[in-house]
DNA sequence: TATTGTTATACTCTATAACTATA
DNA sequence: TATAGTTATAGAGTATAACAATA
C-alpha cells in the first residue's frame, strides 16, 4: 500500500487572458483559437465559482464524475481519459481518497488493478457540486437562446477531435 | 540587468481529456464547459503542430502577438493582458530576449519602465508562427461552413466575459 | 514479455512577498 | 506613498524512468 500524501487544496483559478482597454488584440482576433480559449476561461471561472469550497479542480471533478459513470474504473483508464501519465493518475486517486470520495477496491479479474468507486461521502460531494457547477453552466448559456446552445454544442463537438 | 536564464523548450503539449471508447461520459455531456473544455484542447494541438520547433507556448506566442501590435508595451500591462502575474511577465520577457524576439528598450516618459518591442528576428518567427498556426486554425475550422464558422465566434465572444 | 500501479525525481508555470529605483 | 520591475522562494501539476507484482 502507498503512502496517502493529502495535497492541500488549490486556492485560485488559473491565468486568465484578459481584455486590457487601450491594447491593440487586432492580431489575436485572427484566430478562432483565441475566442475559443477566452470562453474557456470564462466557463473555468464559472467552474471554480460552483466548485468552491470543494477542493476540487477540473481534473479532479472530472475524474469524480468518470469514477461515478464508471464504477470500477481503473487508474490507467482515469489517466487515458483525463489525458495525463499513469504515475498522474495515481497522484490524483490519492487525493480523492484521501478525501474520502474515492475508493479503492482490488480488482477480482486482475490482481494487479484497482477498481474505483466513489464513497458515499464522494457521491454527495459529487452531487453537489455537479448541481452548482451545473447552475454555473447554465447561467452562462442564458445568454444564448435554446436554439443558439443547441448550435454552439454541436458546433463545438464537431471541431473537437 | 537581471541575469537573462534561458529557459528550456516545452517538448509536449499539456494535458488533453480523451473520449476513451467504451467509457461512459454522460455526466459530462450535461456541462457545455466540457465541449468547450474539448475543443479548445484540440485548438491547442493545432497550435502545438503549427508552432513546432519554435519553443513557443500559448502565452509565450500571445505575449508576441501583443506586443507586435502595441509597440512599447510595458511587461506589468503585458501580465495583466495575460492574466499572469508581474512576475510571471518578466520570466516570459526574458525567455523573449534571450532567445532574442523582443528587446527591452528603457521607457521615455518613466525610467522604472521598459517599452518592449519585436526585433528583426522576433518580427520574422512571429510571422512564420503566425502563419503555420493560423493554417492549422482554419484547417480545423474549414470543418464548418463559412456561416457556421462566423456564427461559432460570435456565439463565443458572447459567452466569454 | 507486457501491463498496473507505484516511487523517485525533475521541470514548467504560476503565485506571493520583499526589495530597488523611480514617480 | 505608490508603482515598475526584479528577486527569492514555494506550490501545483505534469512528465519520465525504473521498480515490483501480476498477467
């Protein structure tokens, strides 16, 4: 069994660009990459307003929210899924459970895996946030009509991989 | 004059969530921050594949942009555009001037100031950058109509703040 | 031999806080 | 006093590589 290092938690949402008055963003405009990350940082902003107090960050929410829709979901799976090395993967369990959200269970076809599942406690704290990161969400998408969301999701899904 | 450390290339570009096959994701696909979240990784692929070989990163590549476009550019406004701090904006300038793309010229009107500016050199990778990157970024968006590829920018400038 | 999880280590980017020199 | 830039230091998240146990 490894050592549960508990990792303190994150105090501030990540680097933000930000539309300075007076400065020239003719060059960045070019780019639909651009547009694109500025909304992206805006819905990170929204995440770390719903998710506050919870300790979690993008990774770990999503990692619960995987866990959750997957119960029994292996270490090496989590970290393909999230897009992040093996050694990562484990690092991010060991909060999760050193938080007690996460379980780890010995896999019974593979002696060599765990299997994740959330705790109780996980799927509260889960359920929770979802809820208000969810709201969070929402608000944003108000700004846009039923009909433009429905086109903005699908435009989206077709220019990512 | 503060030591010039050159700092060393980024060799892979960061994490990326990935529709592992066979896992379930339906609790992500509530959150629009997901799609987002997904195709803004691949917009930073596309930038990775077009900026190859030229050490630069996201900010590093805005922090050119910006200062191409608004010469004289002091580093404290260059952080606040980026969303980083002052501190953060000298190690990115100084990564800048040792590899020799922007110059720290001494301030006029005040002698704590520096003005930045693109060199000769900073002005030819800027535009090689610019054009491998805005190559990939319309490639990506030629998966669109010209009408649908309008209507995604403005729904995003819409939703970011 | 290959794979799962683990450990050790290092690197990148970021922040905070204290310093200096100018304003 | 306040601000621009700098320095020192630390933290968070990532990667790579080597290891043990199991497949």
């Amino acid at each position: 069994m490894p050592t549960r290092t508990l990792r303190p938690v994150r105090k501030s949402p990540p680097a933000a660009l930000q539309r300075v008055p007076g400065l020239s963003y003719a060059a960045l405009d070019e780019f639909v990459g651009f547009s694109l990350r500025r909304a992206q940082i805006a819905s990170f902003a929204d995440f770390y307003r719903g998710a506050a107090g919870s300790g979690l960050t993008p990774p770990r929410f999503t990692a619960l929210l995987l866990v959750g829709g997957n119960p029994g979901l292996r270490q090496t799976l989590l970290g393909e899924a999230l897009g992040i090395a093996r050694s990562g993967a484990m690092l991010l369990t060991d909060w999760l459970e050193a938080r007690g959200l996460v379980e780890r269970r010995a896999s019974p076809d593979d002696g060599r895996a765990w299997g994740l599942f959330l705790t109780g406690s996980g799927k509260r704290v889960l359920d929770a946030v979802k809820r208000r990161v969810g709201a969070e969400d929402r608000r944003r998408m108000q700004r846009l009509s039923l009909r433009e969301r429905r086109q903005l999701k699908s435009l989206l899904e077709r220019i990512a991989d």
